[in-house]
C-alpha cells in the first residue's frame, strides 16, 4: 500500500503497538512544549514522577498566556517555570518572546519529528512537516519523562490543495472553508494531511495557519509535507540544516479525501459563535466593527503584520474603531520595525501590544456591550473574549486591514492591488530564550504562595450514588467548564481556587452544589470539551468530587483528560435517553470497577435515573491501559503505584 506521510511518520515513532486504524498505539515523542497557562501545571506533575532531568531531544516552557501583571500570581508563576527549566533540562521563553507556536516554528521546529504540547494549537507546527499533537499537561508531562504518548490510530483524511490562491485571499480562508464543510465536529478521531500542486503555493507561515486552525475542526492535528517551500523557511531562520524532504508515496492511500480549489475561494469570516459558523464577507459587509485585533497563534508572523502594514501605510483607522495589534513573537516585533511596518501601525492609530496570546484568551482587548469585534484569531466560543455575550468574527488579516479603515466589515478585494512582500534577511535574536545550565544541582526551584499541592483523586469506587449537578448541551468548549481571562487563568496553580470558577458561565452555582452535594455527576451533549486543552477543566471537577461524565461523545484532549484524573467518559448509547435525564436526577451506578475492569474495546454499563425509575445505557470507550488510570484514580496514581517511570543508567 502506498504511504502517506503520516503513516510513515507514525511508523518511524512506533514503540508499543501495531499499526491500524482504531488500534491503541504508543509514540515515541522527540520535543515538547508548554505555556505558562498549563505549565505549571505539567511541571508539578513532572515533579511528582520523581525524576532528575527530562528525558526527550527537546523541550521548552513558554511564557506567552499570562502576561498581565495586575498581582503576584503571574510573576511567581514565571519565576516557578524559570527555575524547574534549569532545574529539569528545558529552555525557558521569556515573558515577550513570543508565542510559543510561532516561536517554536521559528527557532525549534524540524520535519519528521514528533512534538507533543500541552496546547491545542501545538499542530501549528505540523506547517513545517511535524507530527504536532496538542494534550493535556500530565500527558506532556509523562512525554518528558520519556514515556511514550498514547493514542488510537485515527483516520487519516487527504485534503487535496489545487490551483493558487487569489489576490486578498490568503490561507485563514483556505481553513474557513474547510471548517465551513466539515463543522467543529468533522475532524474528530482524524489527522488531516495536505497534499497536491497546490500546496507549493503556500508558503511555511501561511501552512501554519492552516494547521493551527485545524483543531477548530476537532482534529489530533494536521500536517503538510516538507519540500522546498520549507527549506526556503529554514533558510531565512538560518537552520537549513535541520531540514529534510518528507512526502506521500504519489497515490498516497488516504482513508477519506476531500478536494479544495484554492482559486475558487473568497474572503470568508467565522460568525458568533464557533469557527465553523462560517460565511462569506460579501453577506456580511457593511456591518459596522467597532474593534479590530491582529494576531494570535494563527496570523501574527511576519508576513501577516507586513501585509496589513502595507494597507494601513499613509491611513488611518477609522475614527469609530479601534485597532490593536500582538506580534507572534519578538523576533516578528524586530523586524517589522526594521522594515517599516511598525511605523506604519502607529501612525495609523493602531495600538502596538506585546508578543503574546493577549485577547485571544480573554487576557485584554475585551470588546464592550454589544460591540462588534473582528479578529485574525482562532476562536470564537462565547465569553472566550472576556465579555459575555460576545459577538467575535474570525478574519484574514487582509479582511481585518480593510474593515480597520473603513470602520465596517468590508471586502479587502476593494483595495486595490495586492501589496508585494518580499522576505528580508531577517533579524535573529534568541537571547531571551535560556538554554538550562550545564549543571542544575545548585538549582533551587522557588514557589510563590499561589502554588498549591496537586490534587489527588481517590480510587475509583465499586458503586456511587450521586446527583447530576449540571446538564449541558452539544459543543461545550473547555473555555465554558473552565474559563481562562485575566481574573480565572492566575490561578492555574492553585485548584481548590480555580475550582470555584467551573462553569460559572452557564451556572454559578455549580461549584457550590457540587460541594454541598459531596461530588456529582455531569451529563452533556456532542462534543464535549471542545477547543482548549487545558486539563484545569478536568482537574478543578474533580477536585469538586465529580465521579463521571456521560455525553453524547467527547472531544478527544478533554476525554484524556477525565480519564488521566480519574473521572468515568461515559456515552449514551441510545441519545434520547439524553433527553430524559435532567438535572438534579439522582444517578445509581452498580459494580462500576468490575464492569471498569473488564478489558474489552467497549463496555455496556446500566445506569438506575432513581429520580424517575428508569435505566440508561452507557457504554465506555477505553483501553485497557486507559481503564487501569481510572480504577486507580487517574494517571498520577498509576505511576506513583507501579514505578513506571526510572531514570536511564549512565553509560559504564
């Protein structure tokens, strides 16, 4: 059979396993990342597998989340992550270098090799021909430990690029269209690789856009080959030599196939509320935009801000609009002073922010009551901004330049001819990323007050009877479980606090009923967990003594999430049984640890609604490595229970 290029990585990094689609298999994983939203987190997990140094080719700790300094708790956080990096062997990124995708693309991404971070934006890399995987923290945190990571071999879907892209129409509309046909939902147990002529068109950053965007449709990642377009990238950032040609056997076997002329597309943009709520700007121009944000791990590179720099040159941001702008990273800031474009950004009235998630996650640039904004960003979810009852349009930058000026939604098409970039020789400073110390022994790791013990999960009990303390519907984003923002996301180290905040967008009382309730259970719709990988919306429930979570399905991260902390990923098997159950409806689960036990694929598990006298049928989805995690109350017991984890010995 003919590869694809994901197959024949999957295949170089295969330590336990066999190939196969829905088969269990462990990856050997080459690099890491986190950010400071989750690295705390992972780092104190790394601490408690008791080892002395990571164990990959590479890792590095981010600091690009929480850069407001509005108390103590950021800074303590960042001179936390500072320390364990030297401590442990990782490099460090400054506050202001960057965002870690765009970053890691820049200075540490190399073709063929496997990279798993604790951020679900980390396929961003897979624009350089990686096998970029987001996951949650305890996950990395093993990867660290030179664990290998754990997945079910998914579908592969070939997405076929033809044709170039028109004049104004750029790559974030290339992903929009694809989510416009395949929804949050269709990329779900997938890896999307992109192959065909068209793809030569594209150059590295503009990959990247498409890549990070793909876990808006749900998939484990996206990937494109490594060819020349690539090289010319390693070039510019002068580690050509890291570079290597990776592609598809020509009549590559895919398990789907969808087919994308590129020359056919217009500028589209992402409606309130979910990236695939997609339409084109014609429909919608006109709308007045009183806010206007650049950035983000999907368009914040240099092309992207030399671009809409080339629009705003010798104009102004409408005077009923404003402008704000995050550079991916430092290296981005440095040389868009050098050529110019940052004059042009001032002197049109655009407000220059740092090199940082920013508005993204709610962390500043929050729209006000019934403000329209429009944004170069990845999500949309609601109160994701920061404001409830948000209304936020995803863009191209080429979109978000024109409706700037004109202070509406506007078609970029009426500009003009398209702007010429050509690429300096860039300007390449790595001085504020710290590479750890030759020797860590004297290294102290120092923790503010903000720091608290990690939270342990019990052993999984035979039987329970507990309440459902909330039902939700389909879609629900890890941004709603647990929301981030400038007021929550300080307190990433510290879950009996964070723990008050779950939910509190949909029902402030949750964290109160669950407490008074002594733990409960949650019952959901389709896709629950989507976007955001982070595991605080695992943790802070199950600090709160939620036991179980029956959905219609899950998405992936965050069901890896519930399984590494303990909690039971139920599904309905029949949906309308989600109908029938309500909150409030007292849940009797019977012989849960022998049905946990039983090592089959899928296991059928009869749960007693006691409220109203009638039985639901569930069925867990595990393995049975998974299923070990549960019964002994999440994946930090496991280990600390059969020493999984041992140091290598030195060589004689």
């Amino acid at each position: 059979m003919t590869l694809s290029l994901t197959y024949k990585l999957f295949r170089e990094h295969l330590v336990e396993g066999e190939l196969g689609l829905g088969n269990e298999i462990g990856l050997k994983i080459d690099q890491t990342l986190t950010q400071d939203a989750t690295g705390t987190m992972a780092y104190l997990q790394f601490e408690a597998l008791g080892l002395s140094k990571v164990m990959t080719e590479l890792s590095v700790s981010y600091v690009d989340h929480n850069l407001l300094q509005s108390g103590f708790e950021n800074m303590d956080d960042h001179v936390f992550l500072q320390s364990v990096a030297a401590k442990y062997g990782i490099y460090y990124s400054r506050p202001g270098n960057g965002i870690c995708h765009q970053v890691h693309l820049e200075r540490f991404g190399i073709p063929g090799k496997t990279l798993l971070g604790s951020d679900s934006h980390t396929p961003t890399n897979g624009g350089l021909g990686m096998l970029a995987i987001g996951a949650g923290g305890l996950d990395v945190a093993m990867a660290m430990g030179g664990h290998p990571f754990y997945l079910k071999m998914p579908k592969v879907v070939g997405i076929k690029l033809q044709g170039r892209l028109q004049p104004w129409v750029s790559a974030k509309d290339v992903i929009l269209e694809i989510l416009r046909q395949l929804t949050v939902k269709g990329g779900v147990g997938k890896i999307i690789e992109y192959f065909g002529e068209g793809i030569a068109s594209l150059s590295v950053p503009e990959r990247a856009t498409i890549t990070n965007m793909g876990a808006e449709l749900g998939a484990m990642t996206s990937i494109f080959p490594s060819d020349e377009r690539t090289k010319e990238y390693l070039s510019l950032q002068k580690r050509v030599h890291v570079w290597k040609s990776l592609q598809a056997d020509e009549n590559a076997y895919y398990d789907e196939k969808l087919e994308i002329d590129l020359s056919s597309l217009e500028p589209l943009v992402a409606c309130p509320q979910s990236p695939d709520n997609v339409h084109t700007v014609r429909e919608y121009e006109g709308m007045p935009v009183q806010q206007v944000l650049i950035g983000s791990c999907t368009n914040s590179s240099f092309k992207d801000l030399t671009i809409v720099a080339s629009v705003l040159k010798d104009k102004h941001v409408h005077p009923h609009t404003t402008m704000a702008v995050n550079p991916g990273s430092k290296q981005v800031y440095e040389n868009i002073a050098a050529n110019g474009a940052l004059t042009h950004f001032i002197m049109a009235g655009a407000r220059m922010l740092e090199a940082g998630c920013g508005g993204c996650i709610g962390m500043g640039s929050a729209p006000g009551t019934n403000v329209n904004s429009v944004r170069t960003f990845n999500r949309n979810f609601p109160g994701r901004s920061g404001t409830p009852n948000d209304n936020v349009y995803l863009v191209s930058p080429e979109v978000a330049a024109a409706t700037a000026l004109n202070g509406v939604l506007t078609d970029p098409r009426r500009l003009g001819s398209y702007p010429k970039i050509s690429w300096p020789e860039l300007h390449i400073d790595d001085s504020q990323i710290l590479p750890p110390p030759r020797d860590a022994s004297s290294v102290e790791i120092i923790r503010g007050p903000n720091i608290k013990p990690l939270p342990y999960n019990e052993r999984f009990p035979t039987r329970f009877e507990k309440e459902v303390i909330i039902k939700v519907g389909d879609n629900i984003s890890t941004d709603t479980i647990m929301k981030a923002g400038a007021k929550v996301l300080p307190l990433r180290s510290n879950i009996p606090a964070m723990a008050e905040y779950v939910f509190e967008p949909l029902d402030p009382s949750f964290a109160r009923l669950a407490k008074e309730k002594k733990g409960g259970i949650i019952v959901a719709g389709a896709n629950y967990g989507q976007g955001s990988s982070r595991e605080h919306a695992a943790l802070a429930p199950m600090y709160l003594g939620i036991k179980a979570v029956i959905a219609k399905n899950f998405a992936r991260i965050h069901k890896d999430n519930l399984v590494n902390v303990g909690i039971l990923p139920l599904e309905f098997v029949n949906e309308w049984d989600y109908e029938k159950v309500e909150k409030g409806d007292v849940l009797f689960l019977d012989d849960v640890r022998e049905q946990v036990t039983q090592e089959i694929p899928i296991t059928t598990i009869t749960i007693t609604n006691k409220t109203k006298n009638t039985l639901i049928a569930t069925k867990l989805d595990l393995s049975p490595r998974q299923r070990k995690y549960v019964l002994t109350g999440g994946l930090l017991n496991y280990v600390r229970e059969k020493n999984i984890l041992k140091e290598p010995k030195e060589p004689n």
